[in-house]
C-alpha cells in the first residue's frame, strides 16, 4: 500500500508525516483536529466582535451612556463629540477582530498547503459520489470560498481604507461572506449532530480525540 503512495508524494518529509499518521490510526490525524479547532474558536471570536460591536458596544448606544454621564454631572457635550469618545472605546475591543483575522488567513493557508500534501478530508463533489456526499463536498467548498473572501475584503478594508475606490463593495462582501460562514456553521453543527445520533456515533469524539 505504502508503495502505491509513493509516486503520489514527492515531498519525503510529508510522506514520513503521513505514514506516522496511519500506524496511529487515527481518523483524523493530529494537525487536522488542530488547524479545525484552531479555526474553528477563531470564527467564533471574530463573530464575537461583530455581536458586541453591534449591540452594547454600538456607538450611538455607547454616545448615549456618556452623554447621560456627563449631563448627571452638569456637563454638557454634544453627540457627535460623544460618538467619536465612543468609537475610541470601541476601536480598543474591536482590534482583536484585525488580529485574530490575521491568524484566520494563516490557518487558511496552512489549511489549503495541509490538504494539497496529505489530501482532502471531504468528500469530492465532482466524482460520482452520492447526493448526500456531493452536497458536502460543495459546502465545504462554499465555507473555504466565504473565509477567502473574508480575508482578502479584510486586508483591503483595514488596509486601504475609505479612499479605496471599491471599498464599499468589499465591505458588502466581507459581510454577505460572515453570513455565508454563521449559514455553514449552523448546518455543520446539525449535520454533525445528526449523524451522531445515527450511524456514526463517534464523529465528534473522533474530531477531539482522533
């Protein structure tokens, strides 16, 4: 078997990476479970950031707290004085949104490096596989395209900013690609759960434990 492999694998470091792998058994090896986790509480932080930027960290919300503040003290201020203190408030919590995006586009990369090496832990929509296979393959294709697309929207929002020329419609897209990413989320999750009340009773233990 490990002959048959061979000429699929030029790189002989990886070969030796994933033949450790199968004498484990696992059936998901060790770097697969932590670039999934890894992203996986990443996405969930960043969607973090967007519910608190969004609700009690709203800077018309945050601009009313202060001016309630400071008029309470018989101080006056106007709103939009009130709104630039509060997108100051805000812009300390909403930092970690850039930075954990930045480890987002590596675990993306590393990902996509990690697949072309080892191969894909989905099933292909292209072969004649069944529906139900088909339709997985192309949602995990759906998820890599919306965290692409985060990505790269990202970099340009935070980096070109206003003054670029599409900067609107990256932002549409960087949002429309977050809904995309909460849509695969909530079908994942059921899916897994699903199919772990049915044939496949050990499809989470085997993502923690291998």
């Amino acid at each position: 078997m490990i002959n048959s492999l061979l000429p699929w694998y030029n790189d002989k470091i990886m070969f030796l990476f994933l033949v450790i792998y199968m004498a484990e058994q696992l059936h998901f090896p060790k770097l697969h479970r932590l670039i999934h986790w890894l992203l996986a509480f990443s996405i969930l932080f960043i969607l973090l950031t967007i519910f608190l930027r969004s609700t009690w960290m709203d800077k018309t919300h945050i601009a009313a707290i202060i001016q309630s503040g400071f008029n309470s003290d018989s101080l006056s201020i106007t709103q939009q004085q009130a709104i630039t203190i509060a997108k100051s408030i805000r812009n300390e919590m909403f930092q970690w949104h850039y930075i954990v995006g930045y480890f987002v586009g590596v675990l993306v990369f590393l990902r996509v490096y990690y697949s072309k090496k080892v191969g894909l832990f989905m099933p292909n929509p292209f072969k004649k596989n069944s529906l139900h296979d088909r339709l997985q393959g192309l949602l995990y294709i759906a998820f890599y395209l919306f965290l692409a697309s985060i990505v790269i929207t990202g970099l340009v929002i935070h980096f070109l900013g206003h003054d670029f020329i599409l900067y609107a419609q990256c932002k549409t897209f960087h949002k429309l690609s977050w809904w995309g990413i909460l849509g695969f989320m909530l079908i994942h999750i059921g899916g897994v759960i699903f199919a772990n009340g049915r044939d496949n009773k050990d499809t989470i233990t085997k993502m923690i434990n291998g």
